[in-house]
C-alpha cells in the first residue's frame, strides 16, 4: 500500500512543473547554504589555529611562562611533592573524561591542599 502511495505522489511531482521548478530552488539554497557554512567552520578553524599559536609564539607570554617555572617552587600550595604532576596529569581531556569531575577535583584537593608537616 506505502509502495502506491509513494508511485502516486512521484507521478504527481512529475507532472507538475512548478513543483519541480521549486524543489530545484530549494536544493540549489539549501547546496549553497551548507558550502557556506562549511566554509565559515573551516575558516574558524584555521583562524582560531593561527591565533593559539601566535599566541604561543609571543615573547611576553612565553616570559610570563618562565617566571610562572620558577616562581612554582616558591608557592607554598603547589610546593608539595607530586601537586605540580597532579596538576600537569589533570591538563588531559581523558583524564576527565574516564573519572568523574568530583573524583578529579579531589585528588587535585589531597595532592595539593592537604595539610601535611
């Protein structure tokens, strides 16, 4: 029964020009819509790219950098043994993926603000 019903309306749509005439309208906009947008991602892309590594690139921020190595040391929360490598280890998107945020922030919690003499 669908199967008649579909033969119907495609002998309906051949017959009507004006029909056609729009539906090949629509896909031109619509075709011409999505490279459009396609090509605003990629240029997003590209952009966002460039910018993160002129960034990466600046002599101020790889200054505040070094001073950030060496000024660590002298912080007396991060000072503590293993907080700097729980903070590095914490930077990958896999690490929060596979444990849960409350789980995550805690160990950072233990290894970095926990009182120990």
């Amino acid at each position: 029964m669908k199967h008649l019903v579909l033969l119907e309306l495609m002998r309906k749509f051949k017959a009507n020009e004006q029909l056609k005439r729009k539906f090949k309208i629509f896909l031109g906009v619509g075709l011409a819509g999505l490279l459009l947008v396609g090509a605003l991602i990629i240029w997003a892309g590209v952009a966002t790219i460039q910018h993160v590594a002129g960034l990466g690139a600046n002599a101020k921020v790889q200054e505040q950098v070094r001073d950030l190595k060496t000024e660590i040391p002298d912080l007396p929360a991060l000072a503590k043994a293993g907080c700097w490598d729980k903070v590095q280890s914490l930077l990958s998107v896999g690490v929060w993926l596979e444990k849960p945020v409350a789980a995550n922030l805690q160990s950072l919690k233990d290894a970095c603000l926990s009182e120990e003499p």
